[in-house]
C-alpha cells in the first residue's frame, strides 16, 4: 500500500499515547454488561484519567482491572475524555457451518459500546465496543471517519495496542514462546507462571490461563487488514500480559488505515475448567464477520500426501501421482495434495537469479494436466503447494492463481509467510478472496495461528501455525505435548496437523528419519496405532492431511477407520480431560457417534457415560483400542464389536502413549445400509 504523504510530513513528531479517560475531578462512572446464562459479567470503568474493563466468571474475577488504550502517531492524546454516547442490545444469531465442529449454532449476546471524545475537542473521538456471550467476552476498537484522529488523507496511523489483561494471582498458564514478531507460530505450550512473560517475551495466542474457579483462554478473531497481536508481560504491573502489534514492514508503525475502521476482537473465552474450554471456543468464529457469498462449492474431504513420509528426494511424476490419486480413490478421499518440486524453483537464496517473467515451469517429469484429468475421472481434487515468495515475485495472487485454477485443480497450499504485519494479513486476505473467486481452497503453512477466517472465507479451510506430525520426521514430540495442543492451539480454529502415521513407536524404538538406513525408510511417529488414529478425529482440519504413504498404509489394521472418518461436523463435545495428561472427545455426523480418547506417556484407564446418544437406539459399535502388546509394540491395534444404548459406560484401557477410538452406528442404519447393497 501507498503511504500518503502526510505521514512522512509528521513522521517526526512525538507519538502520543491514546488515554480513554475522564478528568480525575469527575466522578467515576462504570457500565456493566452480563452474558445470557449471568455465568459472565463485565465493567467497563473510567476514572482517574484511565479507561479499564473487568471481567468475572460465576461470582468469581477472572479479569481484574485492566486498561484499555491505543497509541496514535501524529495526534494529541485523548486526555479529559467525557462519554458521549452508550448504546446498550442484544442479539441473537444464527449460522450454519457446513465445515465446522458443529452444523447449526445459535449465539446470544449482550453488546455495550461506549462513545468517547476529548472534553476540549468531541471530534477527538473513537467508540469501545464490548459483547458478553455465554462463552466469554469479545471488545474491539472503531475509529470513525470523522475522528480527528484521522489525517486529512482520511488515514490514521497506529504505533501499538496498550489493552491489558491483568489477573489477580500469578496463575499458572499455558503460553507458546517465540523468538520475535515475524515466526511460522509452530509454538510449544509450556506450563508456566503468567510472571514468566516479561516485558521483551512474544507469546503467541492462544494464552491460557489456570485460574481459580475458572479457565480464560486470550486471543484474537477477525485480523483482516491489521497487525497481529503479540503478549508479553508488563513493566507496571504484576500478573499482567499486555499486548504487542507486530511492526508493518516498512518499519513506520503497527497499522495504517483509512477510516473508518475497527480492529479485530480481542477474544476472552472462559469456562469453569479445560474441558468446557474446548465447548466454548467457537467464540472466536462467533464474533468474526460473516460472508454472505456462495461457499456451497467448498467441500471438507481427506487428502493423500506425498511429501511427509520419504525419506531423501521424492519421486514428483506423473506416474508416482497417480498412485496416490489411485490410493485416495480407493479409500474415498476428495483430494491428493502434490507438495513443493512439482515446478521449478530457484534455491532460498537464488530468487533474484530465477527468470521469473517465465512464470511457474513444471518439471519435464510431471504433467499436470494429465494428472487433474485422470484425478477427475477417479473422483479425485489436486491441490498444488505453492511458496509465498515465489507467488508474489511471479505476479498478482489473481494471475497466478487464475493460470492454476485454470487446469482444474480444488485448491492450494500456500507455504512460508512467516509473518502477521499487516501488509502480509491483507495480502493474504486479499489471496483468499481471490482464490475463493476462483473456487479454490486454501490451505495456509508457515502461518500465524487462526483469527476466524474460515468464517469469513469458508475456501480458507485450514491451517497450520502448530507443532504437528512434521516434527517427527526430526525428532519425538513429546506426549504430554500433543495432549496440550487440543486445549491450547486447537481451541482457536482447523488445525492441519497432518496425522495418520503408521510407523508408529514408543520414543525408545523411535528413529528420526535421517539416521534410518534402507530403501523401506520412511517417518515414523511417537504413539500407539490407536493412539493417532485418535489424534485424526480429535484435531479439526475440514481438509484432513494424512501423512503417509500408500505403501504404508497398505492393508493394515485402522485403515478401514481412516476410510469413512468424516471431516466435518454435525456436533462435537468434550467429555473428559486435564491439559498435557488426556481428553475424551465425542463427535457426531449424521446419526453415526464418533468418541476418541488420548493418554500422555502414562497408561489411563477411561470410564465415559454414552449419555450423549439417542434413547430408545441402539447403536453397532466398532472399538480400535490399544492391547496389551501396543505397550511394547505401538502398531498392535485391537478391533472389537457390541451393542451400545444410552447410559452404558464405555470402559477401555490405553497403553502409554495410546488412545482408542468407538464408531457407533444406529442398529436400523446398518440395516438399510445392508438392503442397499
């Protein structure tokens, strides 16, 4: 984008800090807020020459006072703030989500949105927008047009974000740790104390914190043409995360709009503990804006992949393409996804060198047409990877895309952004409405983690910006590790954490790809059989990679598993779980149930009431569990049939590092389903 000129004209004055607040001689006033059930509530004050917001959970302050403010480049502060305006509704909305944890959602909230100006100046003014939902709390920033925050260009200009999230106790958290602003988001959740967060830390979203009585997890939603948001600790104030705007690239500010604009929401979701944590992170699509364009085309499906599991150069032809176009035909999946070296490319530090007026050469070795059509005449969708700084050196996302769209490919995977400053949020949002034009999918790596964009651009169908199976082709995760992610990383948005390997091992007889001699060598992955094939159902991804390789597939025990696993959602529900030690997971597509369950490295045994189920049903189930011998050997798997009806109580053991799986299917759909045949 363009910078108008005069931001260079006052790029040297002072930056000013955006004060919401009232005169310390006038009297404190503060306006409160309650979600639907009352489980929430919230108070917004200003007093003493500071606006802040408090946030309780069940009689309990989940949020103590925290301060809300904005720091503008080129403007005087907004000291001596008087209230203007308040505006007091309540909604009720309704959505469907056909690639989604859930198809039908109803969502209430109660909305406060307060009026500020400046006493000597009311054109100096911005608007606090604040909804309270059963599920937490969501308040964001308008700037209006005729602020006299905004230049006579009608821009204005953003150096940080001075919100808080101030906490009573120094709880315990889970927090993902990066190097800097610009980073892939592949974050290990550790457990720590919020004081760990100093004021030089970048903490991904989502923060989850341990409260007392209650569980908050912090992040974002609706980051469409913004900086990313950043935590760290603050200098001021004890168990306090204050928030940090990723710098633009030109270095100037965080944030350079045209008004008026709002910025995303800040996102407060809370439960009484992690469980219903995870029931109530659809907050963070609740409140990103909708998009009335037809998405019908877009279709959720499982993917073949050909990148993960080899070891050394992969064979990219169009020979070897077919085989996993054939492989995703045969089990019933819509896509195979054709990794990095389908076209030629120049090395990390050879851009400058490569004729990029030629536009993407395939490799003499591969035909892309051919390999579309014949995916085509077996009920199978490209997708085709594509590296971010190729893209934008080649052209336009419109002329890039349109040329690849025009072959006939379902969609794209899109690799190496490594930022949130904002020229790189709009231009990725700028790609995906261009692609969602085109049909195409979008599946984003090297990415920040979710902010609600599948809602607004339901083709953007996953991402990664997780710590997933890609790891093991290096070195082990950990379990503890993985059972964090569903509780921390999974709660905010699709998860492409690519699972679905079938060299599965304990951590003693595991080998990282590198030191694995032999032409059979291929990736091998931490966990029991049952244990990932738990981790493909548990993990929302409406594109569902899975990792490995025909070859390894082959016939082997679960695979009729992977076969019918939807991956989209009528209804989910957690059950049961700590953060790092397990979780029970129930979903339900149709009529057909499907619960999983994850240990960390400790064996567990599971007791979970089927209360869930239809009455007067009974259902068929299909159980893929651990035995006694996956303790030793991770690719053991058992496979056992029975009757289940409501009430009953499900009880299975896992091994270490191991898992299960139940498929329930009405009694009168296995029925019909035999009749057809």
């Amino acid at each position: 984008m363009q910078l108008p000129t005069s931001f260079f004209r006052y790029a040297s004055l002072l930056a000013f800090c955006l004060v919401l607040a009232i005169s310390s001689a006038a009297r404190s006033e503060t306006f409160s807020a309650t979600s639907p059930n009352g489980r929430v509530t919230l108070s917004v004050t200003l007093e003493q020459g500071r606006a802040s917001y408090c946030v309780g959970y069940d009689d309990k302050v989940a949020l103590s006072d925290s301060a809300l403010g904005l720091k503008f480049l080129e403007r005087e502060p907004l000291e001596d703030a008087i209230l203007t305006g308040l505006d007091r509704r309540s909604a009720v909305r309704s959505r469907e989500d056909r690639c989604g944890r859930q198809s039908q959602h109803t969502t209430h909230y109660n909305e406060l949105a307060l009026d500020l100006s400046a006493r000597s100046d009311v054109r100096r003014r911005l608007t606090l927008i604040f909804r309270v939902y059963d599920e937490g709390v969501a308040f964001r920033y308008a700037i209006p047009e005729d602020s006299s925050f905004v230049d006579s260009d009608g821009y204005f200009y953003i150096e940080s974000e001075e919100t808080e999230f101030s906490f009573e106790h120094d709880y315990e958290a889970y927090m993902a740790f990066m190097p800097g602003y610009n980073t892939n988001q592949e974050g290990l959740y550790k457990r720590a104390r919020l004081s760990s967060a100093e004021r030089d830390s970048f903490v991904i979203p989502p923060v989850v914190v341990l409260g007392t009585g209650f569980v908050a997890a912090i992040t974002e939603s609706d980051l469409l043409d913004w900086s990313g948001v950043n935590f760290c600790g603050s200098s001021s104030r004890a168990h306090t995360l204050t928030t940090r705007l990723t710098p633009r690239d030109d270095g100037r500010c965080a944030v350079v709009r045209r008004a008026p604009a709002d910025s995303p929401w800040r996102v407060i979701i809370l439960a009484e503990n992690a469980v219903e944590l995870i029931n109530h992170s659809e907050l963070v699509r609740h409140v990103a804006r909708a998009n009335e364009s037809d998405f019908s085309w877009v279709e959720p499906g499982n993917s073949s992949w050909d990148w993960w599991a080899p070891k050394g150069k992969r064979e990219i032809s169009t020979r070897r393409i077919k085989e996993f176009i054939d492989f995703s035909a045969s089990m019933g999946w819509k896509y195979t996804l054709v990794d990095a070296g389908w076209y030629k490319a120049p090395g990390k530090n050879q851009l400058d060198e490569w004729d990029w007026s030629a536009g993407l050469q395939v490799n003499e070795q591969f035909d892309l047409r051919e390999c579309v059509d014949y995916g085509a005449s077996r009920g199978v969708g490209l997708i085709m990877w594509l590296d971010w700084p190729h893209l934008i050196r080649l052209g336009s996302p419109r002329e890039v895309l349109g040329d690849l769209a025009s072959y006939g490919i379902k969609g794209v995977k899109i690799d190496h952004m490594n930022s949130h400053s904002q020229e790189t949020v709009a231009a990725l949002t700028e790609t995906v409405q261009v692609a969602s034009e085109l049909k195409l999918l979008v599946n984003f790596h090297g990415m920040y983690v979710p902010t609600g964009l599948e809602r607004t651009y339901p083709n953007q169908i996953t991402r990664e910006g997780v710590r997933g199976n890609e790891y093991f082709r290096n070195a082990p995760l950990s379990m503890e590790e993985v059972a964090t992610l569903p509780y921390t990383r999974g709660l905010i948005g699709p998860c492409d954490y690519t699972p679905g390997g079938f060299r599965n091992a304990h951590v003693e007889t595991y080998k990282p790809l590198k030191s694995q001699t032999g032409a059979n060598a291929s990736t091998m992955v931490v966990g029991t059989r049952a244990h990932e094939l738990a981790l493909c159902m548990i993990f929302d991804s409406p594109l569902r990679c899975l990792c490995d390789l025909p070859e390894v597939y082959g016939r082997e025990p679960g695979l009729d598993y992977l076969r019918d696993l939807p991956c989209a959602w009528d209804a989910t529900v957690a059950l049961q779980g700590a953060i790092g030690e397990f979780l029970t997971l129930a979903r339900r597509s149709g009529e057909v149930w499907y619960v999983s369950g994850i240990t960390n490295s400790e064996s567990r045994h599971f007791s979970v009431p089927l209360d869930f189920l239809d009455s007067d049903v009974a259902y068929e189930g299909v159980l893929y569990s651990d035995v006694d011998e996956s303790a030793q050997d991770a690719c053991a798997l058992g496979v056992s049939s029975r009757t289940y009806r409501r009430g009953d109580v499900l009880s299975v053991t896992a091994v270490r590092d191991g898992g299960w799986n139940l498929v329930l299917r009405p009694s009168r759909q296995l029925a019909e389903e035999a009749e057809s045949e």
